[in-house]
C-alpha cells in the first residue's frame, strides 16, 4: 500500500534562534571570532536536531547556546564586527554600486516613490543604506534590538499580492550574512527562493537603461569560505543555483573574509522550468574544507 508523503514545510528561522537577556560588553576581535564561530556550530547542530526529530538533542543544544549568550550575544559580536576598525559596514559595498542611481540627477525615485530596500537580518539602523535619504529601508529581524527593526521571521514575511506588489515590493532585498546562518541547506534554498516574492518590476529610473539591469536585485553578502572552501560549493555552482532562480549576476567582490553579489532578478529561467535542481554533491575534496552547500 503507497505511504502517503507530507509536503515539507520550509523550516521558520525562529524554530532555531533562541532569545536571551545578557548585558552588553565589549569583545576582542578575537573573542567576537570564537563566539560567532561557536554560535553558527551550535546552529547547525540545533537544526540537524530537529530535522531528526532529536528533540532532547535539541533541548540540549538550546541549553548550550543560552548559556553562550545566545542570540543577543551574537547579534551584539556581529554589531561590533560591523565598527570600521573591524572590517565595517557591508551595506558600503551595496552603496558604491547603486549610488549612482541615486543621485540628484535621477532622485532616486521610481513610478512609485523612492527605491525600497528589505534588510533581513538587520542589526543597526544607522548603516550606510539607512544614511541615504534617497532609500526607503524596512529592516527585520527575528528578535529587534531598536524600535525601528521589526521583529519578524523572513520565512512567515507576508507577501504582497500581485495587485500591490508594485506598491509594496522592493527594488532590493539585502541578505547580509543571513543564508550562511541558517544551519540546514534546504533551508537556505527555501530562503533564497522566497526572495523573488517580494521583489517588484518597477525599474524606470529617468529612462535608465543601465538601471534596469540591475533592479530588482538580491544583495547577498557570504563569509568567502562559503565558496572559496566549501566542499560542497564553489561560486560556478552558486551562480548555476541563482541562475535556476531567475538571476543573473551583475556586481561582485572578493574579500578577504568576504564575498558580495549584486544578483539582478530577470524571473523564470529556463533551466528552472526544465526541473534542474541542485543537490549536495562533493565538487572540491579535501580534509580542510567546510561543509556550507546549498539545496534548491
């Protein structure tokens, strides 16, 4: 007799993200380091857990980052990893690359008002995108620090109805050190493909041409071993996962901790309609790499 099977949901970021009370203070470089390393371990052992249905293994991860500091602890060594003496603000990159679409010669405006930016994961609200008054910025994040970030999960995030997407969509969506927080692959996938939902086609900037092959855009910032030493990926099959999606990649820069794209959004692609997917697959052996992959 055929087992029926059940659609697999995709995995909210809060089911693994737990809140804590600790008093800020302030870290090393190197402590901020340890810590954020630790903090991404313990994650993806968390969400391995519950993929498994491990929930004392769970509990006992939950425990473990509590008693680390949690999630406040995190997002307050990621907040002082973002202080210029540390490597600044990765929103600097994404305004070199579109300021000239918003200087006074094209106001920054679009048929429907200002360019609209999403910040998921949001941490300050003094960053360089949030300083542009050319720029409508709505920031989330699982568990706000400042009145003007939203507490919200980016995976129960309503999206706009066709009828208002126009109106309410946004010509950018920033996942800045994001994806390679979720713990579980599939996940990641899961996030990266509900980014187009909330992306609108309102590009006309004075009749920019160049504009509009860059708008809408997924502004998408890595740890570069993600795809420097990643056993399971390399930026050839990272750009073959956004290609599948519908984007193609218009800006990039290679850092030494970091990777940044600029991904234009074109819609359905041809290979997603032919059923390409993406498995984990080993593309780069070696005992020294790292594991990150993504699963579409």
């Amino acid at each position: 007799m055929p087992v029926n099977k059940k659609r697999r949901k995709p995995l909210l970021l809060s089911h693994t993200r737990p809140a804590s009370a600790h008093k800020k203070t302030s870290l090393s470089s190197q402590a901020t380091r340890s810590l954020i390393r630790k903090h991404h371990t313990l994650q993806k052992q968390l969400h391995s857990a519950l993929l498994n249905g491990d929930e004392a293994s769970a509990e006992t991860l939950r425990a473990e980052l509590a008693a680390s500091g949690g999630l406040e602890k995190y997002q307050e060594a990621s907040i002082q990893g973002q202080c210029p003496e540390r490597g600044g603000d990765s929103s600097k990159v994404l305004m070199g690359w579109i300021s000239g679409f918003l200087s006074q010669e094209t106001h920054g405006v679009t048929e429907h008002g200002h360019f609209r930016i999403l910040e998921v994961g949001a941490l300050k609200v003094d960053n360089a995108c949030s300083r542009s008054e050319m720029l409508d910025v709505t920031r989330i994040d699982l568990h706000s620090q400042h009145p003007d970030i939203q507490t919200q999960d980016f995976m129960e995030l309503p999206v706009p109805s066709p009828g208002i997407i126009n109106r309410d969509g946004f010509d950018i969506v920033s996942l800045s050190l994001v994806v390679n927080y979720v713990g579980n692959a599939v996940a990641r996938g899961d996030m990266l493909k509900r980014v187009s939902s909330f992306l609108r086609f309102d590009r006309h900037v004075d009749n920019n041409a160049e504009a509009q092959t860059v708008f809408p855009a997924l502004f998408l910032v890595l740890p570069a071993p993600c795809v420097t030493n990643s056993r399971y990926m390399d930026e050839e099959r990272l750009g073959g996962i956004m290609k599948s999606l519908g984007y193609v990649k218009s800006r990039r820069k290679l850092s030494k901790k970091l990777v940044y794209y600029l991904w234009h959004y074109m819609g359905t692609s041809a290979e997603k309609m032919q059923g390409v997917d993406f498995k984990k697959q080993e593309i780069r052996p070696g005992a020294s790499r790292n594991n990150f992959t993504i699963i579409i």
